[in-house]
C-alpha cells in the first residue's frame, strides 16, 4: 500500500477513535451539560431542499404543494416507525395525516439515538438515585454529542418523542405567524386543523402549502408549549401504516433491490470456522468464465470473516462460479469448538466461579443458611441466529476519487458510512449512505460485516458498484448470534414455608462488549459492566427481600450481538420457569404468588392481573392441555403472557397466547398490536425450534429445514390488551412481547403434563 | 435464449438456461419485488404465479420456463385497480418488514382462485411461506375477510 493512502486511513481511524473516544469519556467533554431538547431543532446541512420545498427544522420540510415530508432517522425493518414517528410530528403541528410523507433523514449528529445509550447502564429500571440518574443523563447527553444513528433498544419512539413535537409545535407556531400577517389579525384569533390556518371571525383561511415559503423564513420561536395528552387527536389512533401500500405491490425497495447504473453481483463463501483464514483457493479457469469479472480474497477483519468472492455480472453467474473454485481453510485457534462442550464448561463455572454481582439485597447468604429448605434448578438456552428474511447484502460504489456510496439495509447508518469511509481511506462526509426498507432487522443489521466486505471488494473495483449477496446458509453461518446462557436459579425457603432468599447466577458471553469491540474498539472493556447480560434477572420486579444475583463472563469462539430483546431473551426464560417452580414448591397458585410479590408495583401488578383475567386463569380446560402465565419487564414496558398449550405424543401445541402489554401510552395501537403479535411468534419460534449448534467449530444449521420458524398452521390464537399508565411511563414495544413467551409456554407445559422444562428449545 | 411471458409482456432473456426465474426476473428483467429468501424452495419469499400456479421461482430454471406465462406481483393490479388479495392486505395492516409479502400475497391468489372459500387448516396447508415478522395472524384474517368469511371468527 502506498503511504499516501496509509496516512488516509490513519487520518480517518483517528477521526473514528476520536469520536469513539467521546462516549467513553461523556464526562471528560463539557459542552454536553449545556444541551437542550431545543438544541435537537436545527436543520444539519445535510438536510435539503428540493425545488419547491421547505425547511422548518431537522424534522419537517414542507412543499408548496402541501406535502409535508417528516424526517425520519430511525430505521423501518417492519416496527412501524415509518409510520409512529411522523405522528409525533403531525400531532403537534394539526397536520392532515394525509399530507404526510416520510422521508429517511441524512447523516447528521442533530438525529443521533441518545436514548439508547442512556438505556445501557447498569442500573435497575426502578432505581432513580442519583448516581443512577447522574449517569443515565451523561450517556444521554454523551448520546447527543456522540451522533450515533441507530435504531435499536425499542428506543426510536422514547428517543423521539420530545423533540419530535416539539418540531412539529415550531413549526406549527412559524405557520401561525405568517399567517397572522398575511391576514393581517392577531395569532391568537387563529386556528389550525387539518393543515390549514383558519381566522374563523372573517371565514378565511390558508393552506399549510400558501405559507410555507413565507413561514419557513420566519425565525424559530423558543418557546412552544407541547400538548398535554387530553388534547391529541392523532396520536392514540390507530392511523395505517405509511409503508404497506408500497409493501402489497412490489414497489417498496430493499437494499437488495439497488440497482445503481452498472451494478455487478458478488457471491461470497466465508471461512465455516469461527476465526479462521483462507489457506488456499484455486482459480482455475473461472476468471474465463463469462461474466465472471473478479475473484476477491478477502481478510478477516475486526468485523468481519475471512472469505472469497466472485463478483460478475449477473449473481447466478457469481454463486455458480463460485461454487466451482475449491477453497481450503484454515481452521485455526477455534477448528474444534463444540457446543456441547461449552455447554458441560457452564455448567462448571455455575459451580465453581463465583462471577460479578448484579444485584444484592438484604442477606441472601443468611437465608440460605437458616433456610428449612432450598430449591435448586439449572437453566439453559442456546444460541440462536436473527434469520432475517432478507439475507444480508449491501451495494456499494467507491468512485476513483474515494468518494464512495452505499446502499444496505442497515440500523446504524453512522457506522456504515465510517466503515466504508475507513476503507476508502476518505473523510466520511464523503460517504452517502442510502437506508432502503430493511428485510428485518432484529439487532442483525446494527453490525458492520457485510458492509466492511462490500466496501473491501468495491476498492478492488473502483468505480463499479458491486451488490454483495450473501446466501442464507453463510447468512445463517455467519450472524452474531444470541448468546448460549446457563443460569442456576436457587429458592431459600424458612421453617414457615415462605420464600426468605433467592440467589441468581448466569454465565455467558457479553454481546455489548463484542459488539463495541467490533465496532468502536477504542471503548470495549472487559472492566465494564454489560448490564445486558443480567437484564430480567438482576432487574426483577418481584419484592424478593434477600437476594444476590450475579453473572460470569465467557469468551468464546461463537461471536455474539444482539438479538430481539437481548439479555431478556433467555433471561426471562430462566427467571419466570423459577419462579413457577417456587410458587408450585410453596403450594401458590402461580399467577397469586407473583401477584402477591408484585404489591409494590401497580402496573406490573395490573398487567398480570389483565392478561390473567382476559385469559381466564383458572377455568377449566380440556385433558392433556395446560395454562401457563410469566411477566417481564423490558425496555420500559411491562408485558404478561398466558400461553394455552396442550401436550400429546410427545409434540407441544400452543393453541392460544393472551397478552397485556403496559408501554405507557400506545402512539398508534394497531402498530403496538401488530410488534407484539410479531414478537410473540418470534419468541415461540425460538421456544419450540431454535437453536444453533456448532461442531468442528462450524455452525450445524444452514438453511430453513434445519433452522425451523413458526408457520401459519402452527401460529396460536393471539390476543393482545394494551394497558396504559401515562406517558411518563412510554415504553418500547419492538422487542417486550418477546421475553414472557418461552417461559409462559413452558409453564404451561408443566401444568399440562407435570414436566418442568428449563432447557430451550423446549423438548416434551 | 429463451422467450417467456412476464405480466402480459413477452420477453426474450438471455441467460443460462439453468439461471433460476428469480434471478432472471430480478437481475435481467428489474422485477425486484419477487425476493430471495433461501435459494431451496424452503420459504416461499420468491414465489410467482406461473400459468397461474403459485411457483417457488427460485429453484425453477430458465429453460423451463419457455412460452410460460409468468405472474409476479407488479402485475397483480388490473391497471390502476389493486388485486382483492393486495386490498384486504392493506385493509387488515398485514406487512411488517414487507420483504415476504410478495410471495405471501401471490401464495394467496393462487389459492383463492381454485379454493374461494378455504378452510383454516387448508389455508394452513397452502400457504406455508415462512414470515419473520410473525404476520400470520393478519395474513389469515385477509384471507377469511376475501373469501367472506367473517375475518374476526375465531
Ligand atoms: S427464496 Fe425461493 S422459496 Fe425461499
Ligand atoms: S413481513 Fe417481514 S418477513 Fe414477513
């Protein structure tokens, strides 16, 4: 490599480690203590303008024609936030929802996600101290700075929805004023409804789309007053989505339908061994092939997996001529690793490492030591892969000046851009970045490695755009899987038969920690907590008085990231199976002994009582099936699950699944419906089926037949009851329908047949 | 080369014969909305209707497919009037991440023209396509509110 190029790349990993740098030390920067919510208004450069439209703030632009066009910077991978987040700014700004167009805003740290950094510290969601509070606003504010553009943590309508009314009410306020003096009255005698200013005294009235030339020059006002929830209109209602028309027609893009002007494919095959390294490949007479245009190598990198690549003209021509070159590997440092293996290695650390505590309450080793008796039980889950329907691809053109452009279905445009500008080795202002609709997302597409191989090969071959696509087996091979967790679970009970002690232990690996090590290596530490990996464990709502609860960190060959609902995935498994074993151990009804521990907590108490009575807890049922209830509280909200399975020939059947769900306040109901239907079927795809094993250091699944979902002959009766307590208590609602749906299954598979499962996927 | 129907437009491609309808649709003709989903007729993304049949086209080679009359879902509308099945959809809010809706929606059509009015478990018979999302439940009910059947029974 020439030095000039060296000393660009050093110059554009500076500015990353910079940046990087910025989050681990919030605290260190000033500035950040100095931001506030109105400092999220201001339009970046990089928002523009097209003929005829104007620009109110970072969110709205509005046309001469009417149509307003919301920015929207988080990511649609089917949440509905294409739709949730434009409300926030119709709402405030009395716009005619029909005006409203959304559109995927630029890169510009104004639309950063500060919310979800702030999620991230390790301190119980209940736990309002000081120092907690202190270093939730930190993060935040370290957030802001940091302008990091990712959609994760069911965080984009929590992060939103502050500044995003509040740029519709500014908006709405300049419109306002310009009405004012067109019309000569004063403001306060002005209406607006349904995109229109009205002066009722005099019946006249002006479009949004007659003032927005004249509004959007007016100065910002300081300070709007946002509606007290009373008085919306819009949200609360469940308006349709803004996507599904593009969705039922085949017009809706996905990164793998870019079709820049002189597109080539690339197929690619991956080293099946965690870690290892092209050892050698033969060419042959491929390159000859027609269309074939190039056979890339390409190294393993911080992010992504040692391979070989065809690119050609067309992907069939790629996939089979790749086929056709025999590559051998190099296994590696890993070329042995087993599942089984880690698993039996778990379980000894459960015994013998004494891990880092959670979580600790009263004395548990007290308890236990007066206890009459104690229940003990071992938990486990495997990994599991995201299978997003859309396999993982990304078009990338770096030009011959560096310059460069990409297409993916991502959720973190920030990152795309850096790594693909670290590649070119340009500034990564020079980077544009085009976010399609996303084939699913579930935390899959938050990592880089697809990109950083697209941008590999696109430097190979400057100036043509190359799709790289990859097939679902390297997609199934490849992923950040959902971490493989043990957990021992351990009850005191005292001479009066009341639970006096609970004592939690779980190992695994750490999915925050690879994640920022693949991503911002300057901040990944083995020192910091990853509160992620004792989530719905160390954080139970339940008034248990002695408790300790703590986790033993693992490396291992298998990377890990995040998967729909994180820690609480597994960890809502371990903990509410357990809990039913304790009240089944004191002879309680599950649903009152949970109750009974939930008098401190309202909603979580009104939540369970909600699904248990719309589920008819109690009531008979016919022979061989059996209910089961569990409650988990995730990103903010607080969901219950009654699960009515029936049990038969060895085959579990869940037949119907009821749902409360607490996210605060519903922004569009049939949204907060549809997630958690979604999250239902994707947990119960995991419960009965999921699983990924690794042999050889190679993962056993490769496609569908051996990685089974849920269908539609086998998806239950699913209801779903949204209980609202405010919106001081909004909460996510992508990923909580998630965690209570394994455990609330096996429970009632227990009630039905009197087999306790603690191992997933469930097996009668 | 070979000559084949896509949405009433005759098309001559040039490709191998072995090249699968879907990457010919995709790649050579630019119908992006059939999807690659898995590549061995396991999730039903790339479905199409060829002469009339709901087909896995990504395990259907080119040659096969000469003087066939292929259906994808840009040609499901009738000009500007979207298909009953595309309507229900957008009636009942099925898409999520949208990418398997395609073949969710011609998997539909082509089980609604030989069975107007299906059974649960015929439903569940014919339309296997694998959805991520876990749109099942709205998907079923579409299919009950066109079929006329009352979409809320259980
Ligand atoms: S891509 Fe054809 S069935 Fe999956
Ligand atoms: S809507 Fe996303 S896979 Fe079906």
């Amino acid at each position: 490599m020439n030095t000039v190029k060296q000393a660009r790349i050093d110059r554009g990993r500076r500015r990353f480690l910079i940046a990087s740098g910025i989050v681990g030390g919030g605290l260190a920067v000033g500035a950040w203590w100095f931001y506030r919510e109105r400092d999220r208004l201001g339009a970046p450069p990089a928002l523009v303008a097209a003929d005829g439209e104007r620009i109110f703030n970072a969110w709205i632009k509005i046309g001469d024609d009417g149509r307003i066009l919301v920015q929207v910077p988080r990511q649609e991978m089917g949440q509905g936030v294409s739709t949730a987040l434009p409300m926030l700014v119709a709402e405030e700004l009395d716009a005619d929802f029909a005006d409203v167009h959304y559109e995927q805003a630029p890169i510009a740290p104004v639309y950063g996600n500060a919310t979800m950094l702030a999620d991230g510290v390790p301190f119980r969601p209940d736990d309002h101290g000081w120092v907690a509070e202190l270093v939730r606003h930190t993060q935040f504010k370290a957030g802001q700075l940091l302008g990091l553009q990712a959609t994760g943590g069911s965080t984009s309508v929590r992060d939103a929805f502050e500044p995003m009314r509040r740029a519709g009410a500014t908006a709405r306020a300049m419109l306002v004023t310009a009405a004012a003096r067109r019309l000569g009255v004063a403001e306060s005698e002005l209406e607006v409804a349904a995109s229109r200013v009205t002066h009722a005294p005099s019946r006249r009235s002006l479009s949004f789309a007659e003032l927005a030339a004249e509004a959007a020059a007016l100065p910002m006002p300081d300070d709007v007053a946002l509606k007290p929830r009373e008085r919306f209109t819009l949200l609360g209602t469940p308006r349709p989505r803004l996507d599904v028309p593009a969705k039922v027609d085949g017009s809706a893009h996905y990164g793998i339908d870019a079709r820049p002007p002189g597109l080539v494919y690339a197929a690619i095959a991956q080293c099946p061994v965690f870690g290892g390294t092209v050892k050698h490949y033969e060419g042959g007479d491929v390159a000859e092939w027609p269309g074939v245009r190039a056979i890339v190598e390409l190294p393993a990198t911080r992010t992504s997996a040692a391979a070989v690549a065809v690119v050609a003209d067309h992907y069939w021509q790629a996939k089979k001529a790749l086929e056709a070159i025999p590559i051998e590997w190099h296994g590696g440092a890993h070329a042995a690793h087993d599942t089984g293996e880690q698993k039996a290695r778990y379980a000894a650390l459960l015994d013998d490492d004494p891990g880092r505590v959670y979580d600790a309450a009263g004395d548990s080793a007290a308890a236990f030591a007066a206890a009459a008796r104690t229940l003990e039980a071992d938990y486990h889950a495997p990994y599991l892969a995201h299978a997003t329907m859309e396999p993982m691809n990304c078009t990338t053109l770096i030009r011959a000046d560096g310059s460069g452009e990409v297409w993916v279905g991502n959720q973190a445009p920030t990152l795309v851009r850096w790594i693909t500008a670290e590649v070119a080795g340009v500034d990564s202002e020079r980077v544009t970045v085009h976010t399609p609709y996303l084939g699913g997302g579930f935390g899959r597409r938050g990592e880089m490695d697809v990109v950083m191989q697209a941008a590999l090969i696109a430097e190979r071959l400057r100036d043509t755009p190359i799709q790289l696509v990859w097939s679902r087996e390297e997609d199934m091979r490849h992923d950040l899987y959902r971490p493989m967790a043990s957990a021992r679970l351990r009850a005191a009970i005292d001479a009066d038969g009341a639970l006096a002690g609970v004592e939690i232990k779980s190992v695994g690996q750490s999915a925050v920690t690879e994640l920022t090590r693949r991503l911002l290596p300057a901040m990944a530490s083995d020192l910091m907590k990853d509160k992620t990996m004792s989530e719905g464990l160390f954080d139970l709502p339940y008034a248990f008085a002695n408790r300790t609860v703590s986790h033993v960190r693992t490396h291992e060959a298998v990377p890990v990231g995040f998967w729909r609902s994180v820690g609480h995935s597994m960890n809502a498994f371990f903990a509410e199976g357990f809990v039913d074993e304790i009240a089944h151990t004191l002879g309680q009804d599950p649903f009152e002994f949970r109750r009974a521990a939930l008098g401190h907590a309202p909603r979580h108490r009104r939540v369970l009582e909600v699904a248990a009575e719309r589920a008819g807890w109690g009531g008979p049922l016919d022979g061989g099936r059996g209910r089961g209830i569990a409650l988990a509280e995730s990103f903010h909200a607080v969901v219950a699950q009654v699960a009515e399975v029936r049990v038969a020939d060895e085959a579990i059947t869940v037949e119907r699944v009821v749902c409360a769900i607490d996210c605060g306040f519903a922004l569009n109901p049939d949204i907060v419906r549809a997630q958690v239907e979604s999250a239902i079927i994707f947990g119960l795809s995991a419960a009965l089926h999921g699983e990924i094993s690794v042999r050889n250091g190679r993962v056993e699944q490769g496609n569908f037949p051996d990685y089974r979902m849920v269908g539609l002959a086998s998806t239950p009766r699913i209801e779903v009851h949204i209980v609202e307590s405010g919106l001081e208590h909004l909460g996510g609602v992508g990923e909580p329908g998630t965690p209570p749906l394994a455990p609330a299954v096996a429970n009632a598979v227990f009630a039905a047949c009197g087999k306790r499962l603690r191992e997933l996927p469930l097996r009668v | 080369m070979t000559t084949l129907t896509v949405n009433g437009q005759q098309h001559d491609v040039e490709a191998d014969g072995d090249t699968p309808l879907l990457w010919v649709l995709r790649d050579h003709l630019g119908l992006t909305g059939t999807k690659f989903g898995c590549g061995i007729a396991a999730c039903g993304a790339c479905t199409v209707l060829v002469d009339g049949a709901a087909t896995r086209s990504c395990v259907l080679p080119l040659a096969a497919c000469a003087g066939k009359s292929v259906t994808t879902i840009e040609g499901l509308a009738d000009g500007g009037e979207l298909h009953p099945v595309q309507q229900a959809w957008i009636e009942h809010q099925v898409p999520q991440c949208g990418y398997c809706q395609s073949g969710m929606i011609l998997a539909t059509v082509a089980l609604l023209a030989d069975t107007p009015r299906p059974s649960e478990a015929e439903i569940g018979a014919r339309i296997t396509n694998i959805c991520r999302c876990g749109t099942y439940p709205r998907v079923l009910r579409a299919i009950r509110a066109v079929s006329g059947v009352d979409p809320t029974a259980a």
